[in-house]
C-alpha cells in the first residue's frame, strides 16, 4: 500500500481531508480507521438496512418488512444513524401523514463492494444461505 504505515493492529492510509457528516460525529473510540467505521455501520442491522435501500427499498414500510424482522423502533434509530452520518439522505414523499423515503448518498453507495464481499463470503462459507441481492438481480437486456 501506499502511503500506509501499520500501526498496532490499524493501517493508517494517507488520505486527503474530507470535511463530511462523518468527520463531525463525536463517536470516535480512536483513530483505526476500521474500528470508526465499525462505529458507524458494525452492528447488527445498519448493514442490512443499507442492502435493502440497495435492493430498491426505499419507504419505512418496505424496509421494515424484510426477512429479518428489524422492530420499527430500531429501524428508526438506524435511519436516523445513516442520516446524521451522511450515509442516507431522507426526502418527503407525503405531507399528511408525513411520510419518507431513504436514499444512499454518494458516501452511502460507496459500500457497494463493502456489501458484495461480505454476502458472496457468507455464500461461500455458510451452508444453506441464498444468494445476495448482486447476484439474484437479473441483469438488463443490452441495447443494440
């Protein structure tokens, strides 16, 4: 790697300065760029709620219904997470209830890769588990 030193059980890459929501957040337990960013999207459900708003899901409602059975109560927290976080941004979609919907920002999409390898590790390495979104996703028919 370069410009990347290892320190104790951290790379330390050089990266340029980014002023983003993340950079203003005070959960910071030390500066292994890992463990932040487990600060942010390590728990049990953030990284499940991040597939689904990948797989299309984007309304409370949809999200909340997958699989995994996340309770409202903690899907709100993790939405509210990922917004203060710069990861989701939330937009109205209806005044009266007020309703909306979530989407990745650029920063929320750069988990992408993050995503795949971790479900194609689990694919590989976990009998019995189905294939990711990435894979199950038919591909679009190619223009001519």
């Amino acid at each position: 790697m370069q410009n990347a030193s290892y320190h104790g059980h951290c790379y330390n890459i050089a990266m340029p300065k980014k002023t983003t929501p993340l950079a203003k957040l005070s959960f910071q337990r030390s500066d292994c760029s890992l463990a932040c960013a487990l600060d942010v999207i390590g728990d049990k459900w953030t990284l499940l709620v991040v597939r689904d708003l990948f797989d299309g899901k984007h309304r409370f409602s949809e999200i909340s219904s997958s699989a995994e059975g996340i309770k409202s109560n903690v899907l709100t927290e993790r939405l509210v997470r990922l917004e203060a976080a710069g990861l989701v941004i939330r937009t109205l979609y209806t005044q009266r209830p007020p309703r909306y919907e979530y989407h990745l920002t650029d920063t929320g999409k750069e988990l992408g890769p993050v995503l795949k390898s971790l479900a194609l590790w689990g694919r590989k390495n976990i009998p019995g588990t189905s294939p990711p979104i990435f894979e199950r996703r038919k591909k679009p028919p190619r223009d001519k």
